[in-house]
C-alpha cells in the first residue's frame, strides 16, 4: 500500500528534525565530559544567547513572511521572493544590531565567545530562510535535503571534536556557525529569480515592518 503523499512530505520535515534534537541531547551530554565546569557554563550561556536571538527575531520574521507572500507564492513569484529577500536583509541586520547591544550589557559573561554567538545567529537565521522558502513552495523533499545537510554539517564536526577530545566551546560554537551557514548558501540560489523581473527590496520594507512588529 502506497504512503499517502502528505504523509511523506510531512516525514521530510519532521525526520531531520527529530534525528537533530536526538543529536544535540546525545551530543550535549558527551560535551558535559569533555568540558570543565567553567568551560561547559560559558558555552551553555553563549548557546542560550543563540537561541534566544532565534525565538525572538526569527520566528517573527517567518511568521511575517507567510502571512505576507502565501497567496502570491504561484501567482507572482518574484513579488513573492522580493518580500523574502527583504524580509532576511531585515533579519540579518536586527540580529546583528541585537548582537552587538547583548556583547556590550553582558558579553562579558561570554567573553571572547561572544564573535561566535554573533555569527552563529546570523547563521541561523540564514537557513531559517532558505528552508522557509522551501516549504512555502512545498519543496519538501529539497527542504528535508537542506536540513540532514545541516545536521551533517554540524554535528559531524562536533563529533569528530570529541572523539579526538579536542572540543572547546570556541570550537563548538564554530561549528554551529558552519553547519546552518553551509547548508543555507547550498540552498539560496533557490531563492533567485531573473533581475528584470524581480522588484526592489524595499518595495516590501514597509509591509514587512509593520507585520513583525504585529507578531512581536
């Protein structure tokens, strides 16, 4: 009996998914070994400020993007990319400004973590992106490709760190700035359309503004 198609699609998003939160849980755990006490604390904190720069800039910024492009995906795509690629240059630069406001008021807990938080965070968002255009065009199986990329990326580094018992947290924290970066660049030349075609990108600037600032 064939797999129903939206049980497959659905498969290729939640699989890579599951398989990553089971690696960080496994990988975290052999990381407490190989750190110090001082060394595993500043690595939990730079890692906190990752996450925490992706739940509140992040998941605005995707949820302002469906709302904004989801009905001209197919009627006009490169409206539709235009939105997108304004949305991420917004994106990119309020994660870098919020980077740079955390590293001056308590960077210091971090110290000289803090570049690799920074660009960690833009990493993120960068492959937010891309995976979210996947999946507003249905792409799923390209956007289950991107993201067991991103899984191999990143963890496999992190894996050979340890078995080596070479890992510190700058190390670490430098493949999770490799592995979403590496994944998001194979991914974005998805996301061009031809020159003449395209609008500006501040032709959405407004419209997106406004609908981050709703869901913030």
């Amino acid at each position: 009996m064939p797999v129903p198609r939206f049980l497959f699609d659905a498969a290729l998003t939640v699989v890579p998914k599951l398989a990553g939160g089971a690696l960080t849980l496994v990988l975290g755990l052999a990381l407490v070994g190989s750190f110090g006490p001082a060394d595993y604390g500043r690595y939990a904190y730079a890692v906190t400020l990752i996450l925490l720069a992706d739940a509140v800039i992040g998941t605005p910024f995707d949820l302002a993007v469906i709302r904004l492009v989801q009905a001209s995906v197919v009627a006009d795509p490169a409206t539709a990319v235009a939105a997108e690629r304004t949305a991420l240059w917004l994106k990119l630069g309020l994660t870098g400004v919020l980077a740079a406001l955390v590293a001056v008021m308590v960077g210091q807990a971090a110290g000289d973590l803090m570049p690799f938080v920074a660009l960690a965070a833009l990493s993120v968002m960068l492959l937010r992106s891309a995976l979210l255009h996947l999946q507003l065009r249905q792409r799923f199986r390209t956007y289950g490709a991107v993201e067991m990329a991103h899984l191999v990326f990143k963890n496999g580094p992190i894996l050979g760190l340890i078995l080596a018992d070479a890992a510190t947290p700058a190390r670490i924290l430098g493949c999770l700035v490799a592995g979403p970066a590496l994944a998001a660049i194979a991914a974005l030349p998805l996301m061009r359309v031809p020159r003449e075609t395209r609008p500006p990108v501040t032709a959405h600037l407004g419209a997106v503004g406004r609908l981050v600032l709703w869901y913030m």
